[in-house]
C-alpha cells in the first residue's frame, strides 16, 4: 500500500516575468482564471475524501504549476493559511512548494515560516551559468547557492530540480550540475529531460536548426549518470521525467519525441542492467562476444550452458527485467549460455540485484 500522498494544487504562472525558452505556461495562464483560497480548499477537501482513513503514513500538500514566491505575498499568504489548517487539524502532514532560485529572500521566508512550510524546491535547472543565460533563465548559479543556503539555514527541506539537455548543455555540464548539488546536499531532487513543446522558444529554435533536442538514448545515459552522482550522496530522487499531466499545451501537442511516459523505468532499468553485467563480470562470466585489448570481437569460448538466477526485491523487479521486458531480451542476446530466471528476494533492498549460479546444465 501506499505510504505517502501528495494533494497537488496547481497556481497560476503569473508569478513569473521571465520567458525561459522551454516554458509556455505564461501563455497558458493568459487563458486561465486566477486561483481563490476557496479553490485550493475545495482541491484539498476532495482529496482528503478519498485519503483519509487509509493508513497513510504522510498526506502532503504541494504547490505545483509555477513559481510559488512570485505571486503577490498577499495571495501566497491567502493559499497558505488555507492550507495550514487542515496541518493544524493534523488532516495533513506537510507543506510544500516550488519556486524559482531569485525568488528567495528573508522576508519571503518570514512569511512560509509564518505558515509552516515544510519544503522549499527550487527549480535550478543548471549549475552552469552558460546553460542558464542561454535558456533564458534570468539568474546566474551565484543566486541559486545563495536561496539554498538561506532555505536551509533556516531549517526547511530543501529540493533542486534539475533539466537535463538545455541550450549548450552536455554531458560535462550535466555531471556538473550533479555534482554541484551534492555540494548544497538537498534532501530531494528531480531530474527532467527537456521536452520541446509547442508555443515555446525552444519549439522555435528547434525549427530553425538552432537547437537539437537529445535523443531518448542521449537522455537516459545523461540522466543515468546523475542519478547515480545524486543517490550515491544519499539524495531521494523524487521524480525522473515529466508526467504526461507536467507539459501544458493548448494544442495538446509535444514538439520533438523527448517526452517518454516511462522515462524512470528506462533509466533505472538501464541502471539495474549494469549492476547484473558487472555482478556477471565479478564471476568471470562474459557476454558471447567482447572486444579485445586491440578492439576486435571475440567469441567466449566457454560453451557449457549455466542456470542463472537473478534476484531482485518486488518494488524492483520491472526494474530487473526492463521497460517492456528491454533487460530480459539483452542477457538472452548477450549471454546465450545463461538460462536465467528471474526471481523475487524482498530481503533485497530497492534497486539491489542479486546473481546465483548453479552450476553447469548437463
């Protein structure tokens, strides 16, 4: 069952003057009425209908939609004291909000301290200031240190979401942006690839030439590489990829094929498939071929069949075997002395993979 609920509450973009050149949600909002305290009650009073009384350890609710902080404080004020009764009733657990790096100062953070949030996410994006000016994002990488700093000297949560394949971005930068957040040590992260939607500039660059959008390939290994830069610090990666309901066109429309719905399986599963090859490694066992010292392909002489069984917990098991089953075609390809089954040890921690060997088949 599930331990934890988020009740999402989706703000207006008006908060924000900037034109990053990957949003189109100020064109959005321009079509849509303002949210009222009474509307963010009636959100929370329907969730709260179907998630009381289920045993959840941690009913949240969030901010989502825009930069939380830049509305007027007035209306933030309005939203959160709607919100921290159902906290002082104790019908909920947790408040939490998005904003933008530059929209951090004492006085904002008087005020959520005011109505007891409990978690600040900053939308970083990029820790490289070239990245940032060419998407248009208004604020260099000093800013985001500085709203981190003052978040967590003040002892809220914090959270840096991070886009992977902005303007001049790559790999280094990527590595980069990894690295320098597990300097500032969130609690939280998410890792988006950018998705090209329509009514964007990106979508206008993309038409010119000006800007290639990363291929899913391109994307999972960038992505792969941060994850595990972020995870082996400790920091809960919240989310990995878009949600069908995060890209808000009017059209309905996406731009470019960057947008997968199961981008976390890909790259976990991508994840799962080089902790089982080098767990293969460690027992001398070796795909049919492999490059040599000088490059060439080589056959593993070693013809003797294997009965393989490859263990994982339940919560990681698709994980295991893939998206679509993607990891259990590759060992049957790559390893076609191995009979392998694929089985359920709940023992195993989430995301750790587990290899016995019984011998050779007669």
């Amino acid at each position: 069952m599930k331990k934890h609920a988020i009740i999402p509450i989706f703000i207006p973009h008006r908060g924000c003057p900037n034109d990053c050149v990957f949003c189109n949600q100020k064109k959005i909002t321009a079509h849509s009425r303002e949210i009222t305290a009474e509307d963010v009650e009636t959100t929370v009073e329907t969730w709260l209908s179907t998630l009381e009384g289920r045993g959840l350890d941690t009913i949240e609710t969030a901010f989502f939609g825009g930069s939380f902080t830049g509305i007027p404080i007035e209306e933030q004020s309005a939203y959160l004291r709607t919100v921290k009764k159902y906290k002082d009733a104790g019908r909920i657990d947790k408040i939490h909000l998005s904003t933008r790096p530059d929209y951090i100062d004492d006085q904002i953070l008087d005020n959520l301290e005011k109505f007891d949030v409990d978690t600040i996410e900053l939308g970083v994006q990029s820790f490289d200031d070239r990245v940032l000016t060419l998407s248009g994002r208004g604020h260099d990488s000093s800013c985001v240190y500085r709203a981190a700093k003052l978040i967590k000297d003040r002892g809220f949560e914090l959270g840096i979401q991070l886009m992977i394949g902005l303007p001049g971005d790559s790999r280094q930068t990527c590595r980069y942006s990894a690295e320098e957040t597990v300097k500032i040590g969130p609690s939280v992260a998410r890792l988006y690839p950018t998705v090209v939607i329509r009514d964007t500039e990106l979508y206008n660059l993309c038409l010119r030439g000006d800007y290639v959008p990363l291929t899913e390939e391109e994307a999972v290994k960038r992505t792969k590489e941060m994850y595990k830069i972020l995870t082996d610090a400790g920091i809960n990666i919240i989310r990995v990829g878009l949600k069908s309901s995060d890209i808000i066109c009017e059209n309905g429309e996406i731009g470019s094929g960057t947008f997968h719905p199961a981008f976390r399986q890909l790259v976990e599963g991508e994840l799962a498939k080089e902790q089982l090859i080098a767990l293969l490694e460690a027992m001398d066992i070796h795909p049919a071929q492999r490059p040599d010292a000088a490059g060439y392909m080589q056959r593993d002489s070693r013809n003797r069949p294997l009965k393989a069984d490859f263990f994982s917990n339940r919560k990681s098991f698709s994980n295991m075997v893939g998206h679509q089953k993607k990891n259990k075609k590759f060992f049957l390809e790559m390893y076609p002395r191995l009979n392998i089954l694929y089985k359920v040890n709940d023992n195993l921690p989430d995301n750790q993979f587990e290899i016995k060997i019984k011998g050779e088949e007669q």
